[in-house]
C-alpha cells in the first residue's frame, strides 16, 4: 500500500531521571534525508539515529528533533590548574616589579586568566542512552508510519478515481481511431475537388491510396496500446508493498508523452477535446505522486 511523506511522530521516555523526548517529523523531498537535532552529548549517536530512521522511511525529508531534562541535579567537575596559576601570579607580579606597579596580584585577577579554572560535564554513558533513546526514535517511527498509512489511503483513493477517468477518455480515444482513415479519405477528396473545381476526375485508387498514407502518419494505436500498458502498470505499483513514487512519477511522464502524441496525430474534432482532459487527469496523478514515498 502506498503511503504519504507527510507525517509527525512523537514519543517520550524515563530512565533513571532522565527523560528523552523525540519529535519527528516527515515531509516531500524526492530522496531520502535525515536532519538530527540534539545536545552535543549526544553527536557520537548521529548515525545509528539516522540508520535506525532510514529502516522505516526511505523517501522524503525526515527532522528528528531531541530533548532531554534530568531530573536529578547533575554534578559537573570542576578542575584548577595550579601550575598554570602560579605561573600566571609570577608573571603578573613580575609584570608588576618591571613596572613599578604598587597593586598587588588578588584572586579576583587570577581568576580572569583563561585556563585556571575548568568545567566539565560527567562523561555520557552512551550504551544506557542509546537504550532509552532508540525506543523512543521507534516509538515516533510508530507515530510517523500510521499517518503516512492514513494520508496514504486517501491519495490511493484518489488515484483510483483519477485513473478511472483516465481509462474512459482512453477508451473513447480507442473508438475513435478507426473512423481517422475514412476522415482522411474524405477530406483529401474535398480538397482535390476544390482545388481543381472538378475539372480532373480523380483516380480512385491513387486517391485511397494517399489517404491511406495520410492515415498511416495519423494512426495513434501504438500509442494507445503503451498507454494501456502504463495504466495497467501504474495500477499494480499502487496495490505492492514498498516505496513507489520515483517509478510512479517516471510512468505519468511516459502516459503524458504517448497523450501529446495522440493529440498531435488527432484528426477527429472530438479527440483533441477528449485529449485536453486526459492531460488535466495525468497533472493531477503527478501531483499527488510527489506526496508519495
């Protein structure tokens, strides 16, 4: 069954304190893309995340957006370098000596050296997080695959009616055909009539034979039959399993090209009527293939 691009999931989880929340959400794109967004704990994560993403969506932009809020107070290590404070207090108070500088070399000034003082976050446990983290990408992935199914449903209905409408202009097309050799005989013969006035009597044989030539230039049944073929294609991909728009879109330009030709080859006054309207169908088939994966 087809499904739509169009979708959002969400999903939140606690472990330990810790709560991981995951939005995802999916919209067009004609390949496949997986944009991360996440604190910086969690970078070395990025592409299982997106591996884990492109097990269930292959088609389409897909943004992936987690947060995280502890719940308990989380210790940061604060380390002093006291090497490098003495040696910057030497130097200030050398600077000082050199310039006969009378204030003395205080705390407050050491402090604003860069390097004296660090902080670092607790190393992140990435096994533990990449636990709680993957079900939560799951569960969105969950989320984000029932809509796709949903919108997916109403775009197959869609199609059906779409492609209904598109076999029945077809089919009348098809009926018309024959009648283009004896259109073509008959207007030939009005037109030598009216040139020569009826002054040169007209082989018939010669005359049945150019409009037979003419007829030939104009016959749309290969046409017809590839064009019969594509809907009988297009028909089956809709019903497989699997990513199906790039084929489906290829299928409408092919439909679309045997359609101009058929209405550049139209002789009959009917058929560029009934040609307009195929071409208005196969646009609105192409555009909801670009909603598609």
């Amino acid at each position: 069954m087809i499904k739509s691009m169009t979708a959002f999931g969400r999903a939140e989880n606690t472990m330990e304190g810790r709560t991981l929340t995951v939005e995802m959400r999916s919209v067009n794109s004609r390949y496949g893309e997986v944009i991360v967004r996440m604190p910086s704990q969690f970078l070395p994560l990025e592409d299982q995340i997106k591996k884990l993403v492109a097990t269930r969506i292959s088609r389409g932009r897909v943004e992936v957006m987690i947060k995280v809020k502890n719940g308990s107070q989380v210790v940061t290590e604060i380390h002093v370098n006291l090497p490098l404070a003495k040696e910057y207090y030497r130097a200030l108070c050398e600077l000082n000596e050199t310039l006969q500088i009378e204030e003395k070399v205080g705390l407050q000034t050491l402090l604003g050296m860069q390097g004296i003082i660090t902080a670092t976050e607790p190393e992140e446990d990435l096994e533990k997080t990449w636990s709680l983290l993957s079900w939560c990408i799951r569960e969105a992935l969950e989320g984000i695959d029932g809509m796709r199914i949903s919108e997916g449903m109403a775009i197959y209905q869609d199609f059906q009616k779409r492609l209904q409408s598109v076999e029945e202009d077809l089919f009348r097309i098809k009926e018309l055909a024959p009648a283009i050799l004896s259109q073509h005989h008959s207007r030939l013969k009005e037109r030598i009539a009216m040139l020569t006035q009826g002054a040169v009597e007209v082989d018939p044989n010669r005359l049945a034979q150019e409009a037979a030539f003419l007829a030939d230039k104009s016959d749309i049944t290969e046409e017809i039959v590839r064009a019969e073929s594509h809907l009988k294609q297009f028909r089956s991909m809709i019903e497989s399993e699997g990513p199906t728009g790039r084929a489906l879109d290829f299928l409408l330009q092919e439909l679309n090209r045997e359609v101009n030709t058929i209405g550049s080859k139209a002789g009959d006054a009917q058929l560029p009527q009934i040609v307009v309207g195929l071409k208005s169908e196969l646009e609105k088939l192409r555009e909801q293939v670009q909603n598609i994966e």
